[in-house]
C-alpha cells in the first residue's frame, strides 16, 4: 500500500489516437486518458559517454496505484514535460506500480 501522504506529485497519461476531421483527413492525436498521482522514487542520474560526447539520462522513477488502463505504449506528462514509459513493473501484493520515464526530446 502507497501512503496518500506520499503522493506528491500528478502525472497526466496520453495516448496517440487516430483522428478523423470532417475534411477526412487523418491525423494523429495526444489524447488524455486519465490522471493519478505518484511518489518520486529517489535514484541517482547517469552520465552517458557517446561520441566522445557527455549526456545526462534523462529518467525519473515513479510509484502509482494500478490502473488497467496503464501500458508501455503510453505518454506521461509530468511539469508540462513530455516522457515515455521505459519500464512497467506491477506490483500484485499492494496494487501498485513503478514505472521508469525517460524525457522525450522534441
């Protein structure tokens, strides 16, 4: 179980769906599915080497409450940042899940 007092922070959940406008065009759209709030998991940054080239990973740690409606193929939005799902780990015994985000550069 996920104390209430512990979730501090609120994430949005989207998801691209297909559009049709009255034109018949066809579109791709970010859609809200649902909101819930989740706790920060403390984890330290990695420093990544490429090309002779340092970058900060970009990735955050998140504890929710299951929803069914939660998956990889999901967009979060958490301070007016776009992420992605990198990791998904439920956990049966308190209804919980960890999910990893990594920032989506645009």
């Amino acid at each position: 179980m996920i104390p209430a007092g512990t979730l501090l922070y609120s994430l949005i959940f989207k998801e691209n769906q297909v559009v049709q406008s009255e034109s018949g065009a066809v579109t791709k759209k970010l859609v809200e599915l649902f909101k819930c709030r989740a706790a920060k998991v403390k984890q330290a940054g990695k420093y990544l080497v490429d090309a002779k080239e340092l970058f900060h990973s970009n990735t955050l740690v998140f504890k929710v409450r299951y929803n069914k409606l939660l998956s990889e193929l999901l967009i979060v939005q958490y301070e007016n940042l776009d992420y992605k799902i990198t990791s998904f780990d439920r956990n049966l015994f308190n209804n919980s899940a960890e999910i990893t985000l990594e920032k989506i550069n645009k």
